[in-house]
C-alpha cells in the first residue's frame, strides 16, 4: 500500500513537472503549453480511474 502510494505520487510530480515551464512569449507557444495543460489533465483522470480500478 505504501509502495502504490509512493508511485502515485512520483507519477503525478513527474506529470506536474514536465507541464510546468518558463512564462510563454509567441501566441505559438502558448497555445503549446495550453495543450499541454489539457494533456496533463487527462492524463491525471487517466490515473485516477485506472487506480479505481487498482491497477496502479
């Protein structure tokens, strides 16, 4: 049970970590990091309904 908890928390550091960055200065890269954004956010209810499930 620690060890799930543990790799719960590594996945949603390393997820939060790699969506976070530097401000954006072209309406590109604001638009990317947007995406980014919304990728992290379904990846995280990704996660949560794959642990419903236990599987993580």
């Amino acid at each position: 049970m620690i060890l799930r908890m543990l790799v719960r928390k590594g996945v949603n550091h390393g997820i939060r970590r790699a969506s976070r960055g530097g401000k954006p200065t072209t309406p590109g890269q604001r638009q990317g990091a947007q995406a980014n954004r919304t990728n992290a956010k379904r990846v995280n209810q990704a996660m949560r309904v794959a642990r419903r499930f236990g599987r993580f």
